[in-house]
C-alpha cells in the first residue's frame, strides 16, 4: 500500500521511579507527561492495577521482556522479516490469540491476564507486538482503525497493516475499506481518507481506547462500579471529551452519588450540547438529591 505515514521509536521498559509510583500518580502522569514519555506497556498494567490492586508491576514487565527475549537475534535490516519473527515468537513459540469464544471477556483488555491466559483482544495483543517491536528498535505502531485495533508499520514503498487479532496477517487497502465501511456509513473511501484512519495512536490514545473498551463491557453488564471506574480515569485522560464527562455525571446518578452527578451535569451543560434539555432534567434530579442529603 502507498500510504503516507510517520515512524514512531517507543520505549519499552519504564523506569524504576515510575514502576514506583502510587496509582493515583501513574495515573496522573499518563495524563500529562509528554507521549513517548509514557512506556505503552507500562501505562496498560497501571490500568490493570485498578482491577488487580496488589497486581506487581515489576513482575509483569519482567514477562514481557522474557517473551521479546525469546526473539534471538531477529533480521532488524529487514523490517519484513522482524515482522514475521515477531509473529512467529508471539503466536506459534509463546501461544497467544485472539480469544474467539469470548471475546467480551473484561479479562480480554487487562495485560496481566493476557500475559497468564495467553488470550486477548485485538488491543491488548497489539500491544504484546509494539513492546516486543519497541524493545528491538522496529518502528511499529498501532492503528485506533474503526472496529478491530491494527499495527502499522512505514516501509519506502508504503505501509504494512497487521491484524493482530488474527496472528499478525497482512491487509491490503481493499479489505481495510471494506472493514471501515459498517462503522463509516455511506460512500467508499479514498486513498487519503484511509490514510487518515491509519495514522499512528498515541500511547494515551490507546489506553484511552482500552478504558472505552472496558467501560462499554462493564455497562452491558451492569457493572455500574466499574464502568464508573474506567468514565474517571477518562475524564483524566480527556478532559476536552464532554461525553465522559456527561457519561460519569450519569452514572453517579444511576449509583446515587447525587452531588457528584450534578456537577459533572453542570458543567456539561455549559457546554450547550445537543442533548442538553434531557440532560438537564436529569441534572435537576441530581441537585434535587444532593438537598435531600443536607
């Protein structure tokens, strides 16, 4: 494929101080330090440590580098080649896949579980594949691509995609297009605007992905807790987002944490959204709530 794209380096290992660091500080470091700052693989077992409290960092990261050790000496003058070695390590040597029979599984999003049970998700599979690639020095990147999470890599001639759920395989612009089209609506899409879909994720942007990803689970399931758990770390993460915003407002009125949902609703509404008047009837409820409390 001949479409423009940009090489990213990103370092695999994080430092003995931010393996230190306390959640609510990892947190906030995610959430304001420069992006290749932020160790990708790092970041995805901080998020997990919200589900897994005593979860040992050090430990997990210390798996990642015996999986990426177990590549040898891979061909690096030959991206094409790494490529296939890495997959080769990742899927037949260490044994990960995608988790086909059940792929809504929260323990699909969470690393550590991916590093125990050897099944993912597209994103958290992909992410097995950049730290291996960061810590060897190949320029592979994700792709927040509409649907399933992808892996891009810039050659001279273009850029490779990889599905990662699908052990590492190639796609050509015809399939991508075809993949793209149920989440885009009508009309094909041209050579600029898949361009466009593929450009790289930002490490933030990927856990942000992650939390949506989890967040959507949990409330299916009417796990209102947890759902709520990942809206926070959100709103930390993108606080130009006024949906997260909204969305926490609205599931602390679900769980009865009255004043915190009429602030969250209040200063959504400033905004003036488009859902405004059913919002702020909700917010009414809210505040009606809080007074009962005083």
């Amino acid at each position: 494929m001949t479409l423009p794209g940009s090489n990213r380096g990103a370092g695999a290992n994080a430092s003995i101080e931010l393996l230190g660091l306390p959640q609510a500080q990892a947190w906030q470091y995610i959430a304001t330090a420069p992006d290749q700052q932020i160790p990708l693989a790092w970041a995805a077992l901080v998020l997990a440590r919200d589900e897994y409290p005593a979860l040992d960092l050090a430990a997990c990261q210390a798996q990642l580098g015996c999986v990426a050790a177990s590549l040898g000496a891979a061909p690096t003058d030959d991206p094409l080649q790494t490529v296939r070695a890495i997959n080769r390590v990742l899927y037949d040597e260490q044994g990960f896949s995608g988790n086909q029979d059940d792929f809504y599984d929260p323990r699909n999003s969470y690393l550590n579980d991916v590093l125990e049970r050897r099944l993912g998700i597209p994103i958290t599979l992909a992410l097995l594949a950049l730290d291996v690639a960061a810590r060897i020095g190949l320029p592979l990147h994700g792709v927040s691509f509409p649907g399933h999470f992808l892996l891009g890599l810039d050659l001279d001639d273009g850029m490779l995609v990889l599905d990662p759920f699908h052990r590492g395989r190639s796609l050509g612009a015809d399939e991508l297009k075809a993949r793209a089209k149920p989440h885009l609506g009508e009309g094909e899409l041209d050579a600029a605007q898949l361009g466009d879909l593929l450009s790289p994720a930002s490490h933030r942007a990927i856990i942000g992905r992650m939390l949506r990803n989890l967040k959507a689970l949990y409330h299916e399931r009417d796990d209102l807790v947890r759902a709520l758990r990942c809206t926070d770390r959100l709103v930390l993460l993108e606080p130009d987002a006024p949906g997260e915003l909204r969305d926490r407002g609205l599931l602390y009125l679900q769980l009865g944490h009255h004043r915190g949902a009429c602030a969250d609703l209040g200063r959504y509404l400033e905004g003036q959204p488009a859902d405004a008047e059913r919002v702020r009837r909700l917010w009414l409820d809210a505040g009606r709530g809080a007074a009962r409390l005083n």
